[in-house]
C-alpha cells in the first residue's frame, strides 16, 4: 500500500477554502477547484511513501500491471486504472457540459490525434479516448442543474416571462411537446448559428429577477438560479438553458449519478466525484474556456429524465455502497466508533482489487498482507490487488473508490 498525494487543479470557479482546510494545508488565497487521485496521465497522483516516492501511480501501475490492478480489471481496461477519485469545491457555478460515450470518444481522439493537435492544444476536444460517466456525493449541501425537464414543464416556466427569446422557446416546446421540440429550444440557445446576442440574455434575467421578486414565480428557486448564473457570466446563452434544466440540491451523503450524454452544471457545494478515467468535458456555456457547443450537441441527450439518484446500499455492520451502473467505479463509505483506545484493525473492509482509500474525518487503522497505515481527513492510499482482504478499526469515516 502507498499513501497518495493529489494533485491539485486550481480552476477559478473553486473555493480559497474548502479544499485546503480538507486537506490540512495552509490556503493561499487562490482557488482551489478540485483535487484529484487517481492515475490519468493529466495529472497523475504521485506515491508519498515506499523506495517509489515521488514516483506517478501511472507509472507505478504501467511498471507492473498485474500485481496493482488484478488479472481481471487489467484484462478488462488494460494496464490503466479505471477510475478516478475527486474532491470538487465549486465555490462558483460550473460550465454547462456533457460527457461523450466511450465509442464517440474513441472515434474523435483519434481524429484529433490523427490531425496533429498535441494533447495540450486548445482546439482539441478530447483529452483521452475514454468516456467520462461520474458520480457524486455530497460532503455538504450540493446544488446543480442536472437533466433535461419534460417540454410542457419548461413551457410553463417560459410562459409569461415576456420576452421575445423566451416566447421564441415557448413556441417551440408547445408545438413540439417531444424531445425534438427541446432539442430545437436548445440549438436555438447554444449553436453557433443562433445563439441569441447578450441583449437579449439580459431582458430574460430581469424577467426572471422582476418575477422572483413578485412572489408569483411558479419556481423562484430557477428564477434565482437565472439571476446567479447571470452574475457570473453576464449575456451567456447558457443562463437561459437553466429554464430548461432540473433543478438539484444534494445533502451529505446522498449521491447523483451523471450518465454520458447528461447536460449538468454544478452550482455550489463540496462532494467526492468517481468516475471513468477521463477527462472530456465538451461545454455549450458558462465558462472562459473552449467553448464546442456544435460539437457538444453531436453527444447531448434531450430526453426527459429526473436526476439519477443513487442510493447507499448496506455491505456490513460498517460499510455501505454506492452503485453506479457503469463497469469502471463503485464507491463505499466506511465509519467506525470503535471505543477510545481500541485501535484493532477487526472490522472487514469489503471490496478487493485496486481500490483507493480516502480519509473523511477521524482516525483509522488500516491493515492488509502488505502492511498497515493510518488514515485521517485528506489522506489517502491505493491499495494494489495484490494486497488482498483490508481490515480496519479506530474512530472516523473514508470512502472506498474500486472496480465492481
């Protein structure tokens, strides 16, 4: 076992606090977005511990295979881990995105690749060519957009705002009350061709903010949302789609799972994110970075669909799970109370191949047939296959990132 260090992703929409204060590292007064463990080779964990300090978990995994990953799990991904583990502290909205599936991720990195544009280059779309399906669960109240709603909702939400944009949409959805008729409300949004100029993105928030304000808003919560998105980016298109978006508000604990396809936007809030070994975000708005929205639309789905909920199901006395229905990651989260002074590692961790352990608050003992380590708030170890069963015990909570 190794203990890990992240590797931190100083993006402007994160907190100056959260992050640091999770890891017990001083702030300094820049943004700390997300902090990743994982092995990509974007920015690889690297190993704190061992004769390989210092080294990338890529590398570590690449130098021998099968004892990290697992005869299985390397016959299934090859010799990459599958997963990748996140903190995510969005103390600013993020961009409005989609992941794309894993056979249209392969086919456009290969293109791009094909093209010449080297991994760091601007114009690229794809990092990888892996799709990018994600979970995440709260570790304090969570907001987001997540979804598309059902047409006649969203007409309802339109209906009376009076502008000449909204009334545009509001044709749209009720004469074509069907995927199609969201999917034109949306192109005529964020494609390039129509995107509608910043004037008229501005008349939509004061409408929303006057109706707010008037205590008739069949949703103030969206209305409110409109009006914030706008604050941080003014005359984005993509502050309108969230009239056209769920609504989402996580409470520690509870879990969303984020499918291929899925336009979402995370709003505010600190969770862990599990997900495929991606990282192929394509953005339609609500961000300075490259925006594709024509190509964001080849992978978007426009069907109705309520958040996916994801809820824990009990492994033991002390662990339960979080399933996602996807072959790349499961998450579970441990917490012991063992009495004051007890420091025994009796309790069964469920789960075996490479796994990745994070602590969440406490103290915990941590034992396997390759050694022991103690874990606290911010720390973290992979566990390599080889290491076999995992025993436990102390005070405090982590999280399990595996392979089903």
């Amino acid at each position: 076992m190794w203990e890990l260090d992240s590797r931190i992703q100083r993006y402007d929409w994160g907190s100056t606090t959260a992050i640091p204060e999770f890891l017990g590292r001083p702030a300094d007064g820049a943004p700390w977005a997300e902090a990743w463990y994982g092995a990509h080779p974007l920015a690889p964990s690297t190993l704190a511990t061992g004769q390989d300090a210092g080294a990338g978990l890529d590398a570590a995994i690449a130098a021998d295979p099968r004892r990290m990953l697992g005869d299985g799990v390397e016959r299934a991904f090859g010799a990459r881990l599958p997963y990748l583990l996140k903190v995510i502290a969005p103390e600013k909205p993020l961009s409005l995105q989609v992941h794309p599936d894993r056979e249209h991720a392969q086919e456009s990195f290969a293109a791009e690749t094909a093209a010449g544009l080297p991994l760091e280059s601007p114009l690229r779309n794809y990092r990888d060519d892996n799709h990018k399906p994600e979970m995440l669960i709260a570790l304090t109240r969570f907001t987001a957009l997540c979804g598309f709603r059902t047409p006649r909702r969203a007409a309802a939400l339109l209906e009376g705002l009076g502008t000449d944009l909204t009334d545009r949409l509001h044709t749209l959805l009720t004469r074509s009350p069907t995927a199609h008729g969201m999917r034109a409300a949306f192109r005529t949004l964020v494609s390039s061709a129509m995107r509608p100029d910043p004037e008229a993105v501005q008349q939509v928030v004061e409408a929303c903010r006057a109706r707010a304000e008037s205590g008739h808003s069949p949703s103030p919560r969206i209305d409110q949302t409109v009006a914030l998105l706008a604050e941080h980016h003014p005359g984005d298109p993509g502050v309108v789609a969230a009239l056209l978006l769920n609504p989402v508000t996580l409470r520690p604990g509870e879990a969303m799972f984020v499918p291929a396809g899925t336009l979402h936007a995370y709003l505010h809030g600190v969770g862990l994110e599990i997900m495929a070994a991606s990282d192929n975000v394509l953005r339609a708005g609500l961000t300075p970075k490259k925006v594709d929205a024509d190509e964001m639309l080849q992978c978007v789905s426009v069907q109705a669909a309520p958040p996916l909920r994801v809820a824990p199901e009990r492994q033991n006395a002390t662990s339960v799970a979080y399933y996602a229905p996807v072959d790349d990651f499961e998450l579970s989260l441990t917490t012991l109370a063992d009495p004051p002074g007890t420091f025994r590692t009796r309790h069964r961790v469920p789960g075996g191949g490479p796994r990745t352990l994070l602590g969440l608050e406490g103290e915990v003992l941590v034992q396997s047939a390759l050694g022991r380590h103690v874990l606290t708030a911010g720390k973290a170890l992979f566990v390599p296959a080889a290491a076999g069963q995992l025993h436990a015990g102390g005070s405090g909570r982590f999280v399990q990132a595996s392979v089903p």
